[in-house]
C-alpha cells in the first residue's frame, strides 16, 4: 500500500472535491425534468350558449361522463341576488364566481346564498349533476351509472354543501354550463390564466326555434328576461319585449363568435362552435367531436345513452329536463308552430346571425311549412361563406 507524503494529501483531497463537483455538474446537466411525472393538469370545459338552445342536453351530455364534475348554470345564483342589474354590470361577478369554481374553490357561493348551514341541494339545478349523485358526494349510486335526476334528487339532496367541493377535486375535468355571458372579452382574462386549462364549447341554435321555445317557458325566465331587458323594459310595449330579448341574444352570439377570430392562434383552439341542429341530426359523431375535444372517450354505455335519448318519441315531458325526445323532430317544431309573421319580425332582428351561422331564411309560410326544404346550410367555422345543401 503507497503512502503519500504528507504535504501531497491536501492536494489528493482537492482533487477528489473537484471530481465530485465535476460528478455532480454532469448529472445536473443531463438532468430532464420532463422525466418528473407531474399530476396531470384538470381540463376546465365551459358550455356557453343562451337560454332553449339545447344547452342542457349538452350539459348532460358532459354531465353524465364518469370524469366529469359538472354544475348547471351556477350564475344563476349571481342573478338572482341582483335582480335589478343587467348582464353587463354581473359580469365580472359571473367570471370571478366560474373561476373559483373551475378551481373548486366552493366559498365563493357564500356571497350569493343565505348565510347558516346549507346542504348540496341549496345549488340550482344541483340534481343535473351526476357527480353530486355518486361517491365521494352521495353513495347512493356508482360512478359510471347514468343517474336519472328525479331519482338522485330524492335520494341525495341532504348531503352537506362541504361534499361539493370534495367531490370537485376527485375529477379530471370540470364542466360548466353557462347562459349568462353576453360577450366574449370578459372571459379573456379566464382564456390566459396559467392556473385554468380552458376550454370552450359554444353552443348555437336557429333563433326561430330558441323563440318558439321561450315562448312555452315565458314565466320561468321572466327574471331573466327583465335583466336582459334593463331599462329598455319601461319603453318597449309588451309585445314587442320577446323580440328584444331576442335581438340582444341573437347579437351577444354573433359578438362571441366573431370575437374568437381576433384571438391569437393558440387561444383559438381553446373554442369549439356547435350547431344544436347538427348535434341532432347526428348525435354520435357530434358527440365524439365535443369528447374528442375535452380529452374524454365516449364509453360504451353513453354511446348507448346518446343514442337512446336522442331517438325517443314525442317533445319531452319537461322543458327543462333532458329526457329521451325526438330530438331531430323538436329542432324543427317551429315551422309549423309558429305563425310566419312572427317568424317574418325575428329574421329582421336576426338575420345577420342567423346568416353568418349558416340558417337559412323563409321567405313565405309555404318555405316555412315546406319541410323537405333544408334550412340548415353547410358551414365551416370562422368562414362568412356558406353554400346550400
């Protein structure tokens, strides 16, 4: 065994210290951080649409998804504290109230909701939500079972408020329905924010057909109505409100769509436009589209369900409810239920949507009544032209 000299074992031990500085520089160096497995980000999904345009059946549609957390409207609970306001003036509250959701962060109610214990069932529309019908929420029924709502409000609405928050976080995807935005700038700031993965779906249908169904549901969205209206309320003759209503939805649907084009590139793929007449003349495909989008696989047994619900008879028992309906046969209702002159006055206040969404329009009843004349015209997104079938 060498021994070293004395006055050589300072300099054998600054050679070790620099081998092992130089060990670690080339780990350090070849160290790939992409090699950390991080916790997949959730995918935050908004379904923005307007009052009967189908967007509780698309809620549904995300809703009944095994990965999916989904709340019905839950600006609801924001306009209806100010009731006297307008939908420019909420809006700010309506975009904090969804983000704080979006991050499962359920305090955010306790501005909006009467103050005291409260139960799940104190949110709108909560039986819509499969998620608050099964575990960890309600252990009533399983995850991956389509939960009827009739049955879950029964059996699940004394649950403590607390377990909507739990439940949130044991979800990969967040979805939201909303019909409460009348333009697409306020949510820009929800679009760019680092700690959201946003995704919208917006959801259009023929107004002819919107207006028919508001006028079935004049008294449940009354409220809403007078906020739309504001003070033009005071002004307008009461025949004449329906078609206001309409015209302000009509161009808060045209302003959003439009908007999307003025983003950049990568914000854009954050949108996806989806005609309720397409979803119903070919549910599976559109279907798919949509889950495709928000990184879900349609399963088996939705496949099933969508079909299903979307092939049954009559109009449905409930406006309000998504049950199985002749969906195709309802997205036309209008042309034989209402009188063409209605019809004549909504394309005034409407045409320009309805002509850049690709609907097309009547020019007499016997257009309107004629139902092998297709309406309904091919149509690429973000493009003004479009050609007749």
């Amino acid at each position: 065994m060498m021994i070293l000299p004395k006055n050589m074992r300072p300099l054998l031990l600054f050679l070790v210290f620099q081998i092992a500085i130089l060990v670690l520089f080339i780990h350090l160096y070849n160290y790939n951080p992409t090699s950390v497995r991080e916790e997949p980000k959730p995918m935050h999904v908004l379904v923005l649409s307007s009052w009967r345009s189908g967007s509780s059946f698309v809620g549904q549609l995300f809703g009944q998804h095994p990965d999916v957390f989904y709340l019905m409207e839950p600006a609801w609970h924001v306009w209806m504290t100010f009731t006297h306001s307008t939908p420019w003036r909420l809006h700010m509250a309506v975009r904090d109230l969804i983000r704080s959701i979006f991050l499962c962060d359920m305090s955010v109610f306790d501005a909006y909701m009467t103050p005291g214990p409260r139960t799940q069932s104190s949110l709108f529309q909560w039986e819509t939500s499969r998620a608050l019908c099964s575990p960890p929420a309600c252990n009533i029924f399983p995850r991956d079972m389509i939960i009827p709502q009739a049955h879950c409000k029964i059996l699940c609405k004394k649950q403590p408020f607390e377990v909507v928050e739990k439940a949130c976080r044991n979800y990969s995807h967040v979805v939201l329905k909303e019909v409460r935005f009348f333009n697409l700038q306020v949510l820009y700031p929800l679009l760019r924010d680092p700690s959201l993965n946003l995704h919208i779906v917006h959801l259009v249908r023929d107004p002819r057909a919107v207006f028919s169904s508001r006028e079935r549901t004049t008294m449940e969205l009354m409220i809403d109505s007078q906020i739309v209206m504001g003070q033009e309320q005071q002004k307008l003759k009461e025949d004449d409100q329906p078609y206001y209503v309409m015209q302000v939805i009509c161009q808060s649907q045209l302003e959003i769509y439009k908007a999307v084009q003025t983003l950049p590139k990568a914000l854009r793929r954050h949108y996806l436009l989806i005609r309720y007449e397409d979803l119903v003349r070919d549910p599976l495909v559109q279907t798919a589209r949509m889950y495709e989008y928000a990184g879900l696989k349609f399963l088996p047994h939705l496949q099933t369900w969508v079909h299903n619900i979307t092939r049954g008879k009559g109009m449905g028992r409930h406006a309000f409810h998504t049950n199985a309906r002749d969906a195709l046969n309802i997205s036309q209702a209008w042309r034989w239920s209402l009188p063409y002159e209605k019809v004549s006055r909504l394309q005034k206040v409407c045409g320009n949507t309805m002509k850049l969404l690709g609907y097309g329009l009547v020019r007499s009843e016997q257009e309107q009544r004629n139902l092998s004349l297709n309406l309904l015209s091919t149509w690429t997104p973000f493009g003004q032209s479009y050609q007749e079938d």
